[in-house]
C-alpha cells in the first residue's frame, strides 16, 4: 500500500557519525527516483549498479575548477581491470594533450608500452596547419603497420603511405624504376626483367641494344648510358682505357683552358696508317706511316696539303755529309 510524506520544510534524516541509510526496494528490481536535483558532497560516489544510463549529452570533469587549467594536472578515466593494472584515459595539462595509458594517473605510475587506440578515421582541422597530421614521437621512434598482411603489397593507389619494403622491393623488382622530373630522368633497365628494357624505349625513345643499363636522359636527350663493361656519355664511349667516337670519321677533341698543354709522362703511341689523312685549313696533322726516306715514319700534313716525313737524326747527318 502506498504511502506519502510531506513536510512544511527542509526534511533530515540523520544517523549517528558514520552510519548508512538504506532505501530498500526489495527482492525486485525497484527504483529510488529523485525529481530535482541531486547533490553529492562526499569525497566518494560509488554506483554498484551493471548498466548506467545517462540521458545528458555532456558529461563534465573537474567542475569547479578555480585555477588557470586543470589544476591537479590530470581528468579523465580510468578502468578497473581487476588484478590487471588499470587503464586511463585522461586530459594532461602540462602536455596539453590526451593520453591512453596503462596504470593510475594518480598513483603516477602509468606506460604507454600495451596502450592501443582502434578506429578507421582520423580527421584534422584544416584551420591549424592546413590539415596536417603531425606524428610526433620521441628518441628513435618510427611510423610503423606491424600486423599488416603484406602490407607493402597492398600500396596500389597514389595516395596510399608506403612502407621501407615497398620502397625496397620497388627498386629491386620493378622493371619500370626511375628517378623522375619532368623530362629529366634516370631510367634503370634489366635485361633479365620482362619488359624492362622496352620501357626506356617507350618512354624517351632510347635504347640500351639488349643490354642492362642505366639511362640519364636530360630535358629529354639521351646523355649518359653506363653499362656492365663500358660508359657511353653522348657519342664518346669509354671501354676499359679506350676512348671511341662513336659518331662515324667524327672527331675527338681534347681543349684545355688559355695557354694550357696536352701531357704525357711517358710516351704517345701512333699506330701507322697507309693513307695520308687529308689537310685541313689552319692546322697540322701528324701520323704515323712505314718509314720512309726520312727513317722517322712521323709524317705531318700542312694546312697548305703538303705532305712530307720528319727526318731522323742519323738520317739527317748522312744527308749532311752526302750535300
């Protein structure tokens, strides 16, 4: 049978220091309401019951702060996990920052080393920084996706992080590798990777002839091609110590700066021809031929055509005594 109190005034129910009052329900669920609002001002609030519903949408920590911040340094909270250690969630003024942690902020003793945050999305404030996420770690930390199925295997569209072994594998095992700026590029080229030579040809319209190589071409000109047992850079071609134009009856032409010479410290080797080269304005051309009446086999070609053998010493004092 239901029953009602109503006072004229404030209503006490006191007991003697330090005991309990009980509002007991009974063996079924029950329920206590309280129509205004409800005032706690013991140091401790403890709720036993499974589930707690709460129809506010807000839910305020550290009310009543008097002080520029938090002023006992932390808020948040923290979950009993039995004879596990604890873990927090909580608000740290002094790094102005959020934390998931194991352990007791207020015992002070709490690690990162097991804390896990799991979600799909992190959105930035294109306000701050224009939407950057900035990841910031301490001593030699790294960015890592530790538990991934392969993941550098998953790197497929242009937006996608990529790992140190998708890079590492992209350089070893992708036929199409190049450093690339615009039309300036470094093309690499294995013969024994499929399509990997037919690449260069296709992209810059050079070719390393069915050999690997490495290609830099230069606003789109083919300028340095090394091979496993020559250098080409344009037309000259360096093959162990011989230097080749490659440009048929081209020149090779070796300038030095002012007044400038052409030294050896030993000797200079010519091989010997059995036609005289023809003469050219402004220069004079020397070669080697059989020896001839002059003994020497050294023959300049004057820029006048003139072709004629260096005399030998004792071909020249023979001659003196004979004229």
């Amino acid at each position: 049978m239901a029953q009602f109190l109503q006072t004229n005034g404030d209503y006490t129910i006191k007991t003697y220091e330090g005991g309990i009052i009980t509002l007991d329900t009974g063996p079924r669920i029950g329920q206590i309401k309280v129509t205004g609002n409800l005032v706690v001002e013991g140091d401790t609030l403890t709720v036993s019951a499974e589930n707690l519903d709460v129809q506010d949408n807000i839910i305020r920590l550290n009310v009543g702060e008097t002080g520029t911040g938090v002023s006992l340094r932390y808020s948040g909270l923290e979950i009993d996990r039995g004879t596990s250690n604890p873990v927090s969630f909580y608000y740290d003024e002094n790094d102005d920052s959020f934390n998931i942690a194991t352990g007791s902020v207020e015992g002070g003793a709490v690690n990162y080393s097991t804390s896990q945050l799991r979600l799909r999305t992190i959105l930035t404030n294109s306000d701050t920084d224009a939407g950057d996420l900035t990841l910031i770690g301490t001593g030699a930390g790294v960015v890592k996706v530790s538990g991934t199925l392969n993941y550098e295997s998953q790197i497929t569209d242009d937006d996608d992080i990529p790992n140190k072994k998708y890079v590492d594998d992209s350089i070893r095992d992708n036929p199409t590798f190049q450093i690339i700026d615009d039309n300036t590029r470094v093309i690499i080229s294995e013969k024994d990777v499929a399509d990997s030579l037919q690449y260069l040809e296709d992209e810059t319209g050079y070719s390393t002839f069915g050999e690997s190589g490495v290609s830099v071409v230069v606003d789109g000109i083919l300028n340095t091609q090394f091979f496993t047992n020559r250098t080409v850079i344009q037309d000259i071609e360096i093959l162990g110590n011989e230097i080749t134009n490659n440009d048929t009856n081209a020149n090779v032409f070796v300038r030095t700066q002012g007044t400038g010479k052409l030294q050896t410290n030993y000797a200079i080797e010519l091989e010997e021809i059995a036609v005289t080269p023809a003469f050219v304005n402004g220069s004079t051309i020397i070669h080697a031929c059989t020896p001839g009446i002059g003994g020497s086999g050294v023959v300049f070609v004057g820029s006048d055509g003139v072709a004629d053998e260096l005399i030998s010493k004792n071909k020249a004092l023979l001659l003196s005594m004979l004229f």
